[in-house]
C-alpha cells in the first residue's frame, strides 16, 4: 500500500510492504510489530481533540518509534532518500501528528490476514 501525503509544501511518498518490518530491524535493530504495539496508548488520545491533549497525555508514547516508522515506509517508497536524520533535516516542520492516521493505515496494510480461498 503506498500513500502521497503533503509535508512542508512537498508531496512524500510512504509505502509499506512485506519487506517493511524487515527493512526496519535491519536499519533500527528492533522488531516492527513491537514497536507497534508501543503505539497502542494513541489509540486512548483518539477520542481527544488536538487542542485538549495535555503533556501527561503525551508521556507514554515514544515518539522516536514514530519518526522511525514514517521514515521507514519512506524509504520503502523511495530508496534514495538519505539516512533518517538527514532525511528529517530536510523538513522545517514534519506534522508528525496530523500524518498519523494515514501512516497507521500503512502499517495495519502489512498485518491484514488474507481470506483463504478454497
């Protein structure tokens, strides 16, 4: 499944596939799917506006495991985009928040089970 999303006046391609978790323990050495589980407490801040949150809101996420799936599914898109610290250099701003749901997508599109056909 892959995505166009506008970021800093730039459209950025995101793209998730089978080779995803296996690109992401191979350039941050941790498991794909725990991390994503480690995203589970934004579902609890769903139900709040953006302008409600508070920090204590905030404390049990671990934004780096955000920023390293954007660029992961980034780089699936489009393989020549430098390491992650350069690639995020690039942005003034990277609205991290408001490209979540659309990122979450992508990462629920590499965990779907398949209906068995018989």
């Amino acid at each position: 499944m892959e995505k166009s999303l506008p970021i800093d006046g730039q459209m950025i391609r995101f793209k998730a596939n089978g080779a995803t978790p296996l690109r992401y323990k191979a350039q941050f050495g941790k498991d794909y799917f725990k991390d994503i589980l480690k995203m589970a407490p934004l579902m609890k801040l769903k139900k709040k506006k953006k302008e409600d949150l508070e920090a204590k809101d905030l404390e049990s996420l671990d934004f780096e495991v955000f920023y390293n799936m954007a660029w992961i599914m980034a780089k699936t898109a489009d393989p020549s985009i430098p390491d992650p610290l350069s690639w995020f250099d690039q942005f003034e701003e990277f609205p991290l928040i408001d490209i979540l749901p659309d990122l979450q997508d992508l990462m629920a599109s590499t965990m779907q089970q398949t209906k068995k056909k018989f």
